[in-house]
C-alpha cells in the first residue's frame, strides 16, 4: 500500500488511512523506528533507545491504558501556574472564514491543553483563539512562534517552538515550555462547516458542555502525542486520530465518524444523528471499542482482532445476526441488515468490542 507499516495495519475507510498516514508524516517519531524494518515495528520501541518512545502519560486513562512503572517526574513537571505565561489572542468572523485549522508542532513540554469551547458573552460575533504559552524562563518565549492567517479560504492558526531539543537529566523547571489553547465559539453560531487540528503533542484535546449547540459539517482531530476526548461532539464527520495516545469521548455523527489509535486505544461512544451513520473505531496496537445505543442503530458490523476474540454484545442477544464467525473476525447485522449503517471494530494487538447500550 506504501504506507508506513504500523499505519498499514489499520482497518477501516480509505480516508482513515490517509489521515492517519498524514499524521505519521507530521508528528511520526523518526527516531522512535528507523532501527526497525519490519511489520510490527511500532511494537518495538524499547526505552533505551529513545525515552519518550512508547510510553506516554495520558490524561486520565482507563486502567488497561495505565503503564505498570510510576510515571517519571519530567511527564507531570511542568505546571502553568509555576511558570511564566504569555498570551496572544487571534480573532476572525466566521462569516469571513468557514473553515479554520490550527496546527501546534516543535518540543513543546509535557502538559498542553487544547480547548474546543462557546462563548458565554451574548455580545461575541467572531471566533477567538487564545494561545498561552507558559515557559521557566522569560528568553524561551523567544522561541515560541504564534501566528494566524488565510490558507486559501481557511484561517489557519500556527504555533511553533523552534529549537529546545536539548533536555538536561533530570530536568529543571527552567527548561519548561508548554501551552494552552483555546478556541472560541460566539454564542450564536448554530453550524461552522470544518475544523482541523494537528496537534503534535498534547495532555488532551477536548471540549467543554457549551459545545453541545455546534453542529460541524466536518471536525477533524489529530495528535502524535496524547489523549483526544470530546464530550457529545456533534459533526456531519468526524475523524479522530492518535499516533500514540487515546481517543475517547461521546459524539454525535449524522453521517460518519472514525477514530483511530496507532500506539493506544480507541475507545468511543458514539449516537447517531441520523438514520444512515457509518462508524469506525480502530487500533494497531491497543484496543478497540464502538458503544453504539441499543435502540439507535440498525445495520451490518464487522469486529475484528488479531489476537483474542472479537467481542459483541447486547441487551437483547436475538438482535444480534452473525452471519461469517471466524476465529479472527465476526460480521453480521444489529436488527435490520444493509440498511446503510456499518460499523467496523478493529485492533491488531488488542481486544475488539463492539457494545449496544
């Protein structure tokens, strides 16, 4: 296929692929692989070869997603509140832009927060982005680039940290520079037609409850580095991406939703806005899991994995069809077959669940 291997392995649409590959292009760790040439190369980070690789403190995981060793001290280090912080504000309409992306990329420390949210002043016509920077001392602000622009009709927001490669051991809170974003919706805004972010490395990416009355044509999220996790999200499509991280969260897909984890878990709930949703969680290494409501979904399913046993179930077992059982995938239908919903659960190394609550 051409695509980087541990990107190759992941089951689902075209586009999940291509947007995965996007973010191993982006944010994938050179350092993390180039000594390994085979299928499963992801697998094989080992610490000794490069700390960061592999392992990854994430914002409240679940247990399974837990690293048995106590986390080391530079992961939870850098705290705002004892740093230096640094404020730039970025405004457009969203009359004037309908589509907006904000891209974060350099060694940003351990600790940033990007923050999907909706005015509470009834005064707010246009869309702001408060990107705060928070560094041990005042001549790394330096180093932080922050800037937004027209990118062929979509304001784009970028902030880069160039440099900052070199950590001393063990590490010192003069070194630190992290960040918070915050992106603002005016209180009447109904619809906004696309959102991306490209996020390199992030404590989380998420939203705050406001959030509930946006409706997106389409929301993209991706991460090298983190944890994705929105509460009822409510877009047209819906794609959500972590090299290494988590993706977990509630959303609200009228057409299509896919969130995947190379290096992690997907694990998502998701209600249907429509009666025709296409739904996709997926993962290389980690689990995988789909929570669909019991009574708001018909159509075909496919649970795959490598290795275990693809997992389904249901209030009522009778609504559940398995039409192919193979020891390394089920595929069948919930109530009603080929209605135009689809659902596909699939992890290479890890379990697959597909649930009906």
């Amino acid at each position: 296929m051409g695509f980087p291997p541990q990107v190759a392995d992941m089951q689902g649409p075209d586009e999940l692929t291509a947007f995965m590959q996007q973010l191993q292009t982006m944010f994938g760790e050179e350092d993390c692989h180039h000594h390994h040439h085979h299928q499963d190369h992801v697998t094989e980070c080992d610490a000794e070869q490069n700390a960061h690789c592999g392992k990854l403190s994430i914002a409240f995981p679940p247990e399974y997603a837990r690293h048995p060793r106590p986390p080391r001290r530079h992961e939870t280090f850098c705290k705002p509140e004892e740093l230096i912080p640094s404020s730039n504000v970025l405004e457009f309409s969203p009359e004037e832009f309908q589509r907006a992306a904000v891209f974060l990329d350099g060694p940003f420390s351990h600790g940033g927060y990007v923050t999907i949210d909706k005015s509470t002043d009834s005064e707010a016509q246009d869309i702001k982005v408060n990107v705060t920077t928070y560094v041990g001392r005042k001549e790394l602000q330096d180093q932080v680039s922050v800037g937004g622009y027209d990118h062929e009709g979509q304001y784009s927001v970028q902030v880069k940290r160039k440099g900052g490669h070199h950590h001393r051991k063990p590490p010192v809170k003069e070194d630190c520079v992290t960040y918070s974003i915050h992106v603002v919706f005016p209180s009447h805004l109904e619809t906004y037609e696309d959102l991306d972010l490209h996020i390199k490395k992030a404590l989380r990416i998420q939203s705050t409850p406001g959030l509930d009355t946006l409706t997106f044509d389409k929301f993209r999220a991706g991460v090298g580095h983190g944890a994705i996790v929105f509460s009822d999200l409510k877009a047209k499509t819906i794609q959500l991406g972590a090299l290494y991280g988590v993706v977990m969260g509630e959303y609200s897909p009228s057409e299509k939703f896919v969130s995947a984890a190379v290096h992690g878990v997907s694990k998502v709930k998701v209600h249907p806005a429509s009666e025709h949703v296409n739904v996709t969680s997926a993962a290389v290494v980690g689990p995988a899991s789909a929570e669909l409501p019991a009574d708001g979904f018909k159509g075909n399913f496919l649970v795959g994995t490598w290795s275990g046993s693809p997992v389904i179930e249901a209030p009522n077992p009778e609504d559940v069809h398995v039409v192919k059982n193979k020891y390394t995938f089920k595929a069948g239908y919930y109530k009603e077959k080929d209605t135009g919903s689809n659902v596909v659960v699939h992890s290479k190394h890890g379990d697959s669940e597909l649930l009906f609550k």
